[in-house]
C-alpha cells in the first residue's frame, strides 16, 4: 500500500494513561510522528475520569489532526 501525504487530510485520535504528564508524553509523541505526514494539532480535547473500581483518576484525550496549511 503506498500512501500519499496529501492522501490524509484529518485525523482523530485517542489516548489515555495513568496522569497528565504521562497523556502529555504520548500525545507529544504523536505530533512528532505525525509532523512526518504534514499533520498538525487542529484541537485537544482532554479530562481526568475517577475509576470506580481502583478509587483512582486517569487522563483520557483526543486530538484532532488536520493536513498542515500552506503558509
């Protein structure tokens, strides 16, 4: 399969981890790794949920990428 930068235009994802910093670490990641395919954060959407089993809180996030615009 060949894909073609101009190929992807937007693109959602989704992340959750134990703390902010370690959501922080991944998304982070995940805007390095898609600065390759010219994809920049458009919007982050993030929250911190109790668990009810474990009495703990954990970070969940999504970020919308889009195509990066000619400047």
């Amino acid at each position: 399969m060949i894909l073609r930068p101009d190929a992807i235009h937007d693109k959602v994802e989704f992340f959750e981890a134990e703390n902010l910093q370690r959501l922080e670490e991944k998304i982070q990641q995940k805007i390095d790794i898609n600065a390759d395919l010219l994809l920049e954060v458009y919007h982050v959407a993030y929250q911190i949920v109790p668990d009810d089993k474990t009495g703990r809180n954990y970070a969940t996030a999504s970020v919308h990428f889009k195509q990066r615009s000619s400047r």
